[in-house]
C-alpha cells in the first residue's frame, strides 16, 4: 500500500491511498468542519448541473470525507499557453462554462439545498480595514511608487460605497491551479477538486482568481463561454489586485516568509479598474 500526504493545506490534511482514493480530514473542531458540510451540499448540485467532473464523496462523517482520485496535474499557467492553440481554446471554453453553469445555478435550488454564504465573502468594511493596515503595517517597508498603487487601488472603494455590490450566486471562491485538473494526453481539463469555500457570494471573486493565476487575458478568452463577463471586471481586478498585500500581511505579522512566496506564480497580467478591456480587446 503507498500513501501520499499532503499538510499543507489551511483547512485539511489529505492523504492519498494507492493513487486510488483521496481521504481528507478536516483541520479543526469547528469552523472547518462546516466548511465541509456545506461542500457537500454544494457538489451535490454541481453534479446535477454542470458537466465538470468533481469529487463523489463515497464516505461521508464528521471527521473525515473519502473520493476516488480524479487522475490528473494541477493546471498551471506555462501548462495553458505551452499547449496547442486549440487546446488552449477548449481549456477557455471548459472554464467559462463551467462557471457560466455554476454563477446561473438558480436561487430556488440554492435555497432548498440549503447553501450557505460562501468563507471568502467580505463587505467593504473589511476592505477599509485591509486598506488602513497596509498603510499602518506595509507602507514603512514599501517603495513610494507601491504605496502609490496602493492607493490609486483603493479610490473605487473610498468613493464609490455600492462598488462592491453583487447579485448573489453559487461561486467556488478559491479556483486555485492544484484545484483545476489538467489531463495532458487530451490535453484538456480533467475536472475540479476542493469546493471548501463555495457557497453563496460574488461571481466576480472567481474571475479574479482566474486573473490572478492565469491573467486577464484568459478571463476574456473565457469570456466567449460566459455572456457578459465584463459586468465582473472591476471587482474581479479589485479583488486579485489585494491578494498580494494580504498575503504580505500574513507573511509580516506571522514572521514566516514563506507568505511572501505565494504570488511568485502570478499572472502579473491584469489592467487597472474602471479602464474596460483595454489592449484586452484584441484578444
């Protein structure tokens, strides 16, 4: 028998049964045991409404979960842009409908399957907050022209109070490249892994993880798969432009410089709120 471990996540600890079955236990007592109630819940109606192949926990308790392996490597950005150009289409095709499929899930079925709010939700109070800690904590070691960003990047909120404001849908919240399975003999996606922060929320916080891991320009490949994306833009650009300064706020208040490295693989490709597509419009 081999077993293959994995510790690293914040919510579970995985360990990988003969390349055959995938077990997770939750962390903690509480909160991330809820997490994985309501991910229950919520791949209960993926299935039934998308076609992207997602776990079937075939052991369901408390403490732990268990799912045959979905073959396949995390889908990287190099894995994107080295692949054929139509390969590269149909990865954009897979993704934008998936997320068409799952942002369009209808509120009556949300409702009786009882879905909760999603665990990345935060309402502009958070990000006032965020944005007055850069300044108290990060500024002193940032560069002028950083700092500068930082507050150019905070304008919409400060002056616009409904910026963040959305019609609420199911969102997967943390479409991270170990959560999108790459299949590299078809060279498409093979399916999607972890639903743990899914549930109710903003759509546009999934377009942003897509921008930060992948870039915008992809988002708008997508975009012929999901009508209308652009109503999503400025608080998906928002909302990827903040993860580096939370994730420098970790790194700082927890002395553990590993944080630092997280956004090593960024896109770096994404242009400011409020510009529309931008040299975007000829992709």
């Amino acid at each position: 028998m081999s077993v293959r471990a994995n510790t690293e996540g914040l919510v579970n600890d995985v360990f990988i049964i003969n390349d055959e079955w995938v077990f997770r236990f939750p962390k903690g007592e509480t909160w991330q045991r809820e997490l994985q109630a309501n991910e229950i819940k919520v791949l209960n109606l993926v299935r039934t409404h998308t076609d992207m192949r997602v776990p079937i926990f075939e052991i369901q308790a408390e403490d732990c979960v268990a799912y045959k392996l979905i073959p396949g490597q995390p889908l990287l950005r190099n894995t994107i842009f080295s692949a054929p150009q139509a390969a590269q289409d149909r990865m954009a095709e897979q993704l934008g409908a998936f997320l068409y499929r799952l942002h369009n899930i209808p509120q009556a079925d949300l409702v009786r399957a009882n879905i909760a709010q999603s665990d990345t939700n935060r309402d502009r109070a958070v990000f006032l907050k965020l944005y007055q800690d850069v300044q108290n904590e990060l500024f002193p070691i940032m560069l002028e022209h950083t700092r500068a960003w930082v507050h150019q990047h905070f304008r919409p909120i400060l002056e616009n109070e409904d910026f963040l404001n959305y019609e609420p849908a199911l969102m997967n919240g943390d479409l991270a490249p170990y959560h999108i399975l790459y299949d590299a003999g078809a060279q498409e996606i093979a399916g999607m892994i972890d639903f743990g922060t899914a549930g109710i929320g903003d759509p546009a916080v999934d377009f942003s993880c897509i921008i930060d891991n992948y870039g915008e320009s992809f988002l708008w490949r997508m975009g012929k798969f999901y009508p209308k994306i652009e109503q999503f833009i400025d608080r998906a650009r928002f909302w990827a432009g903040t993860l580096p300064l939370q994730w420098a706020l970790t790194g700082l208040r927890s002395g553990d410089l590993s944080w630092f490295t997280v956004q090593i693989t960024g896109a770096r490709d994404v242009m400011p709120v409020g510009i529309g597509r931008g040299r975007s419009e000829s992709l």
